[in-house]
C-alpha cells in the first residue's frame, strides 16, 4: 500500500503542478532531441493553413532518354530542385529514368511546366492536401508533452525513497519517449510543407533493332529450353521403363519355365 500514496501525489503534481519551463537541476532527464528546424517562409501555406503538394508525371521524352535526362536534371538543379532516388530500368520494348524530385512549393507549377516541354506527357496526377490541423495539433500535444516532463522533473528532485525515484523514473522515460515521437511527425510533417514532392518517369521505346534482337534472343533461350525439357523427358522415361520391362522378362521367363515343367509332370506319372 506504499505505492498508492505515491500515484496519488504524481497525479496531483501533473494535474495542479506548476506550469513554469524552468529546467531540471538534477542533471537526471534526458533532453529530448530536437529535429533541424525547417524554413517554413517558403512554405505552401495560404493565410495561416499548411498545404502539402504532391505530384505524379510519365513522361515519353524526344530524343534520346541518357540525354534529355541528363539535361534535364542539370536544369532542375540549377532551379535550386533537389533530384534523388534515381533508378534506370529496363521493360520489355522500354527503357526509362525514375526520379525523386523536392522543389519549393512556389516553384512547384513551373517545374512540372519545366518538365513537361521535354516529351509528351502520358500520365499526371496532383495531389493537395491541408494539414493545419494535423500541424497546429502536434504542436499542441508537443507543448503539453513538454510541461508534463517539466513537471516530473521537478516532481523528481522532491523525491525522498527510492521507491518514488523508481515510479517518477518511469514516468520520465514514457514522456520522453512519446515527446521525441511527437517531434519527428512534426519534423517530417515540415519537410512536407516546407518542399513539394514530384516523382517523375521518363521514357523512351526501344529502337525496332533492338526490340529484334531482343525477340530473337528469347525465342533461342525457348528453343534450347524446349530441347533440355525433352531430353530430360527421355531420360525419366527410359529411366523407368528399363526396371519394368526387366520385370517384365522375368516375369515371362518364369512363366515359360513354369509351361515346360508341367507336361514332364504328366508323362512321368504310372498308368
């Protein structure tokens, strides 16, 4: 029953406790880390909302693929866009560059624009989303979060047993814990807002030659496939008729051992 009179005071403390930021010294709390702040002055918002911009774009480009991406990405670069995520990949009759694309959200329309004068565009999607809530929320539950940590820290330095170290430990640890969480949605919420997403695809058909070569090449490997498969078939076939018909013609020479010894019987036998 010591450890009733302990909740209670720990609820009261958090409930009633002081509301101050002054920090802990007791050296004890870790201080939870804080995420890199981001530029929010450029951000997509509209008096006081937070938008994220998200947008999707297939692109079959004129001319050759290596170097209309390869400009391209220079051009975006220079426009102060990052590009990441880059991957090459080869279907069937197409070759094609996927990439990662973060801008300024101010700049979001005019790099799609951008992108769009280097080949005929096949699919674009784009996406807004408002997350004020979500953002105004965070920040609420992150400021709650922090005065409740202040709170048990100096509830910590009031501590007398060591049974009340143990409990308000406890408390710290979870605190902290979901109060880093906290920061690292909003963190990423921030890079969100703060830089719009385009993920593009850029495509050319293979030459005809190649799409040939390519046919041929497959209908070889089906060919020699084909033949493997048979031989195999052969090989299984002759592996299992060879013990049967070894059954088989003992099975008939015994039978005809069997016909011959049965007229000898006969004539042998009185009259």
């Amino acid at each position: 029953m010591k450890i009733l009179p302990i909740i209670i005071l720990i609820a009261l403390f958090l409930t009633f406790g002081c509301m101050g930021t002054e920090t802990n010294q007791s050296g004890y709390s870790k201080a939870a880390i804080a995420p890199a702040p981001y530029d929010m002055e450029d951000s997509a918002s509209y008096e006081g909302e937070y938008v994220t911009k998200e947008s999707y774009i297939r692109v079959k480009v004129n001319g050759q693929l290596d170097d209309q991406f390869e400009k391209l990405k220079d051009q975006l670069s220079s426009d102060g866009a990052k590009v990441s995520d880059i991957n090459y990949n080869e279907y069937g009759d197409q070759i094609q560059y996927s990439v990662t694309i973060k801008v300024l959200p101010s700049k979001f329309d005019s790099t799609i624009d951008r992108i769009k004068e280097y080949g005929e565009v096949k699919d674009l999607s784009i996406s807004l989303e408002d997350v004020t809530k979500q953002y105004t929320d965070l920040d609420t539950r992150i400021s709650n979060k922090e005065n409740e940590l202040t709170r048990l820290n100096q509830l910590y330095n009031k501590s007398e047993t060591v049974s009340e170290i143990i409990e308000v430990e406890r408390e710290l640890t979870r605190v902290e814990t979901e109060l880093e969480m906290l920061k690292w949605q909003k963190q990423d919420l921030e890079s969100r807002i703060s830089r719009s997403t385009i993920r593009l695809t850029l495509y050319e058909d293979k030459p005809a030659t190649q799409s040939l070569i390519l046919s041929l090449e497959n209908l070889a490997v089906m060919f020699f496939g084909a033949i493997a498969a048979a031989i195999t078939i052969i090989v299984i076939g002759v592996g299992f008729l060879i013990p049967v018909a070894i059954v088989i013609g003992l099975l008939v020479l015994l039978y005809k051992a069997i016909r011959h010894r049965k007229p000898s019987a006969s004539r042998n036998q009185p009259r």
